[in-house]
C-alpha cells in the first residue's frame, strides 16, 4: 500500500475494526509491572460485541500485570494495517466468566480453557479507546473510540 491509496472514511474503518475483532484469533498484549518491567505477549481472544476476553494463568507476569493494574493496550494486525485498542480490565475466575463467553471463547480458539484449572484467571478487557489505520495516509483521523463511545455513532 503506498501513498496513491486513498484512506477509508470513520465509517469503513469502524466497519473494518469489529471484523477483525469478529475474525482474528490472536492479539498483542501490553502490559507492565510494578517494577515498570514491560511485557508484550500474543494471547487468544475472544470478541463478545462490546469487551474482549484474554485467558491467562495469574501466576504468568501478564496475569499478575492485568489483575493488578487495570489498564491495558492490545494490538492486531502489523505495522501496515494497525488497530490498538486501550481499555480497563476486571477479573473473572471460571466460575464468574459468563457461560456464553465461555462457550464463545471455546468455539473462537479451540480451547476450553474452563476447563484449564484455577490456576487462570479471564480478563475482561473493556476498550475506552480504539486507532487504526493503514500506513501513513491514514494516520489523521486514526481515533475511532473515546471515552468507550465509537466516533460518530
């Protein structure tokens, strides 16, 4: 894609972004401790409309990062079709994630991660805030979401 292509309008791009969301599997996510150590690790996901549910052990420096801080960036695609998505995170044991999530996880990923032991936690991710574009054309205009509202909607 060069500089000769013209970008999409906020309606296309939002369109684009819940079908990535919808289609993909896997995702970037960011994360730090408190020691300010960075982490960045793909996990599986699962897309329910509105939240993004992640499945991880608590014991993992993801798991104990998203529990004790409740923010988090999430990334898909390369550095040529880019979606970043900030939110808030809760927590959820196995016991507490809603049963359709569950099954929408297990059907999205192959993993029945219910069934994965106590040792994991779900992590509800939240977006307050979505970009994305395509290569440098699309760089005005790249803030979908504000404050958990999707521009223009």
């Amino acid at each position: 894609m060069g500089d000769d292509t013209a970008p999409r309008d906020r309606a296309r791009r939002i369109r684009d972004v819940r079908e990535r969301l919808e289609r993909e599997v896997d995702l970037w996510v960011a994360s730090a401790g408190a020691d300010g150590v960075p982490y960045l690790v793909p996990l599986s996901f699962f897309w329910d409309g509105a939240d993004v549910w992640l499945v991880t052990r608590l014991s993992n420096p993801t798991g104990r990062n998203l529990a004790a801080n409740p923010r988090t960036r999430l990334a898909l695609g390369d550095t040529r079709d880019v979606v970043l998505l900030d939110g808030e995170v809760a927590v959820y044991t196995h016991d507490e994630v809603p049963e359709a999530v569950a099954e929408g996880f297990r059907v999205r990923t192959g993993w029945n991660a219910v069934r994965s032991g106590p040792a994991h936690r779900w992590f509800r991710v939240r977006p307050a805030g979505v970009q994305a574009w395509r290569e440098e054309p699309e760089l005005p205009g790249r803030q979908l979401m504000t404050a958990g509202e999707w521009a223009g909607e």
